[in-house]
C-alpha cells in the first residue's frame, strides 16, 4: 500500500468539515491525482440512523463526488470519517461495514488526531501530512 500523502489545504478542509458535524460523525472522500496522492476533498452527508455514533454516506452525495472524480481523471484515493470523542482507530462497526479497497482516515476530533488504515484488516497506513 503506497502510503498517504495529504496537502495541508484538504487536512484544513476535513477537520473543518468533521467540526461542523459535531455531535454527529463527518463522512467523506477524497480524490486522488496517482495512488497516494490526495489532490480533492468532497465532503458528504451523514445519513446514519445513528449519526454521534456511526456513519453512512448519502449515497447519491458519493455517487456524484465518484462521477465529479471520473470527469476531472481523479481516482478514489480514501474515504475520511470522524469520531467526535475518539479514538483515531476503527471502531467494530467501521471494520465490519468497510467496503472499499482504500486507506480509510479517521479523525479523532477531540484528540485533533488524524490516521489512515486499511480495512477491514485494520492495518495502519502511512499518512503524510504536507
């Protein structure tokens, strides 16, 4: 897995995002240029029955950002979620309901602590913060 390389202009998008959530988990994507290289932050929708607790994309909001992603020659590189009182590892629910083959971030909010795994093997990704 090549590791993660995150500009400085999407870590200050996501935590602003995850912020404005609060209490509820904030979900989203981000876009990249060649594997590893982060380049663009789409932001989503927490429609989770549960959202303080856990999180669902809204499914049209991600099929939109995967279509906005195709048309500017970008990939899915990760998809980013918060939880508002930690910790900045994946939860039970995030092993079992991953379904995508890339690195998943998850930001500990309260902590202001940010970290990428693969799941569901819960391997720990190399993030680099630019």
């Amino acid at each position: 897995m090549n590791p993660l390389r995150l500009p400085r202009h999407l870590q200050s998008a996501l935590w602003a995002h995850v912020l404005r959530e609060l209490p509820a988990e904030g979900v989203g994507v981000l876009a990249a240029e060649a594997p590893g290289e982060l380049r663009a932050l789409y932001p989503l929708s927490n429609v989770a029955a549960q959202p303080q607790r856990q999180y669902l994309a809204d499914p049209l909001q991600l099929l939109r950002a995967l279509r906005a992603m195709e048309r500017d020659h970008l990939t899915l590189g990760a998809i980013y979620h918060s939880h508002p009182h930690g910790p900045a590892r994946p939860s039970e629910t995030d092993l079992l309901l991953a379904g995508y083959r890339v690195p998943y971030l998850i930001a500990d909010v309260q902590g202001r602590v940010l970290r990428a795994y693969l799941l569901p093997e819960n391997v720990e990704v190399s993030l680099t913060l630019l």
